[in-house]
C-alpha cells in the first residue's frame, strides 16, 4: 500500500476525525445542554428531551451496522464529507426550522444517521494512518470530541443561550460546521475502497470469526450500559443541577467542568495505553467502577458533592468509550469498520434507552432516585466489562501486524 503523501498523516487523520466527531454528536448534546431554554420555548418536558436524546441514539443504533458496511464502500473522503454534512443539516435545521419540539425528533434522527456512519469510517481512517504505537491515544483524543461537544453545549449556556437566545447557539455551531467542510474535503486523502480495505489476509470476507463475534457481542453489552448511564449525564446534568440549587449558568459552567474532564482522560487513557498501561476491557471496567461511584455522589443531594460527582462520572465513567475503540481496532482488523458498526450498536442502544429512561425516573421519582438507578446501570456495565475482558483475552493483538 502506498504511503500517503502529506507529510505527519496520522495527526491529519486524528483531527479529521475528532472534528466529523464534534460535527456530528453536537446536535444531540446542545439540545440537552440547552435543554431548560427549551423547555420554556417549545414547551418541552423532561420526559420529551429524553424522547429527543433517545430518537437520535436510537437512528444510530439502527443504522449502525450498515454504517459499518457503507463506511467500506465510500472510503474516507466521502464516507466523512457525508456525515460532516448530515451533521450540518441537523445543527442549522434546528436554530432555522424548529417551530414546535416535535421538529427536534426529524433533525435528531438526521444527526443520529451521520453518527453511524462517522464512527467506522473516522475509525478505519485512523487505523489506517496511524503508527501503532500512536493508535490508542489517537482513539483517545477522537473520543475526546465527544467531551468537547458536551463542553461547547454547556459553555453556550451563559454565553450564547442566555444572551442571544438558543437558536443562536445552533445557528453558530451550524456555521463552524459549513466553514470545515472543505477543510475536510483538502485534507482527507482519496483513496479508493478496495485500496482500503485489503489490508491483509480475509480483510474482503464479509464473516466474522467466531470468537471476535463473541468479544464483539459482550463488548456491545458494555457499550450499552456504560452509554445509557452516560448519555442521561449529557442530557440531564444542566436541569438536575438546577434543581439541586445551582443558577441556570452554574449550571451549564458545570456541565463544561465535567465535559472538560472527559476530554482529559480519554486521551491520557490512550496514552497510557500506548505504553502498555491499561489498554484493555479491564481499564474499561475500573473506569465503569469510578463512573458508578460519581453517579452516587450526584445523588448525595449536596451541591459540592454534586460538582465533584459530575467531574468523575464524566471523567471516568463516560471517558472509557476511547479504549473500546481501541481495543475493538486492535482485536479485530481486518474487519475495522464493521466490527466498530457493530460494537457502536450497543452504544447507540444504550444512548436510546438511558435518556428516555432516566427521564421517565427523574419526572416520577426525582433526581436522586434517577442518578441511583444509573449508577446500578454503570455498576452491571464494569461487570459486563470484565466478561468482554475474558473473550478480549482470546483473540489475537493485531496492532503488531499493522
């Protein structure tokens, strides 16, 4: 295979996809970040914004397998200038066309397409550029955009949504997106699908071997959980700390603080990884563990507690998505992009059912009993983990051979 022509490939590829990242998981974390200023203009209601949060995991956890498939057909250029621009129309639908909440369900489920499609292709990308011994900390700072779209949602709060109005805040967000369109389509290489995808022996066999099913199954089993309780962290923090006795801007600087420690320990877990530290479904379910452990002191009632909790539940709890993607890259290439379709299902099921679920619980039983119940969630999901680690063990370590 020919070496790609820009010179420093794999950082190009790693900021590539961190920004179709961002472009794509943005819509789902403004609306929840902006979700009490929602709430007063479309008459939304708590039980409504997870209905919204949950049409957009559950478009992505449809499609996801099918991203997976396409994702090898397209090749990177277009595969990631599709999704960029779904992810766009979704962002600019919403500040433009959004007369009545039930609009939000259309372009959520626009954003949740460009999902599936983003991540096996932004995957394949950086399997495919990055060295290896580079690879797990490139998986972490791409996964670090999901974070940073979290914090860009709760910095709009006090600067964007309580000045100017929500609308705006998509309206800007929608321009960033419009203006790295063709950023994208100069830098991500051309290459061809079937240059691509023969990268070694099998790699054009559409079966996957028994025991990576097995690994694949139990590691979407984890995805599952560890995103249901996560994803209800994005679209709740804001309204459950303001309910907690935080100011409306607190509380959105608050959901920045936790996003913020996302977008550090996905990338220092990566970077651990690289050298030997961790790197395996058995850091995932350590992480899971300390996630659980700040989802029970969200519960605790004291603000101070609250703050502390929502840094370790983002932080650690929702920072293990990166060393999935890894692990999954590393144990099952050829098979990148499908085998990512795959284990990103089990995400995108979980993102349906969390929100909409913890919604339900925080209208009918109150925050605490909410944040409890996703806590158990992040606890079965560290088990489930160490079941995934079981299989993991089985299979052979690929990042050798790439």
């Amino acid at each position: 295979m020919k070496a790609i022509p820009p010179s420093h490939p794999g950082r190009r590829a790693t900021t590539m996809a961190s920004s179709t990242t961002v472009a794509v998981v943005l819509p789902v974390f403004l609306v929840g970040g902006l979700g009490v200023q929602l709430e007063q203009d479309l008459g939304m209601t708590p039980e409504v914004l997870g209905a919204t949060a949950a049409s957009y995991w559950g478009i992505s956890a449809l499609l996801s397998t099918t991203g997976g498939h396409f994702a090898q057909r397209l090749g990177f250029r277009k595969g990631m200038l599709l999704s960029a621009t779904l992810g766009m129309t979704s962002l600019l639908g919403i500040a433009i066309l959004t007369p009545h909440w039930s609009w939000l369900f259309l372009w959520m489920g626009i954003a949740g397409a460009s999902t599936a499609l983003a991540h096996p292709v932004s995957n394949s990308l950086i399997v495919h550029q990055v060295a290896p011994r580079n690879r797990a900390f490139a998986f972490g700072l791409k996964q670090a955009a999901i974070p940073a779209a979290t914090f860009v949602a709760g910095i709009s709060v006090p600067v964007l949504a309580l000045t100017l109005g929500w609308r705006w805040a998509f309206g800007v967000a929608s321009v960033f997106a419009i203006l790295f369109l063709p950023i994208l389509f100069r830098v991500v290489p051309r290459v061809p699908a079937a240059t691509v995808w023969r990268a070694g022996p099998g790699s054009t066999k559409t079966r996957l071997p028994r025991p990576l099913k097995l690994f694949l199954l139990t590691t979407a089993i984890t995805a599952a959980l560890g995103s249901a309780q996560a994803t209800a962290l994005g679209a709740f923090t804001v309204i459950s700390a303001s309910r907690a006795g935080f100011d409306i801007a607190t509380a959105g600087l608050l959901l920045g603080l936790g996003s913020a420690a996302g977008c550090l320990v996905r990338p220092l877990a990566g970077f651990a990884a690289d050298r030997g530290i961790g790197g395996s479904m058995a850091t995932v379910a350590a992480m899971l563990a300390v996630g659980f452990a700040g989802l029970l002191a969200m519960a605790s009632g004291n603000k101070a507690v609250f703050a502390v909790g929502c840094a370790l539940a983002f932080g650690f709890g929702w920072g293990w998505n990166g060393l999935v993607h890894f692990v999954v890259s590393r144990r099952s290439r050829p098979f990148t992009a499908h085998a990512t379709g795959i284990a990103q299902c089990g995400t995108y099921i979980g993102g349906t059912v969390g929100p909409f679920a913890f919604g339900l619980v925080f209208s009918n039983y109150g925050s605490i009993t909410a944040w409890v119940a996703a806590a158990a969630v992040a606890g079965i999901g560290a088990i489930a983990a160490l079941l995934a680690y079981r299989f993991e063990r089985l299979l052979p370590d690929s990042a050798e051979s790439s």
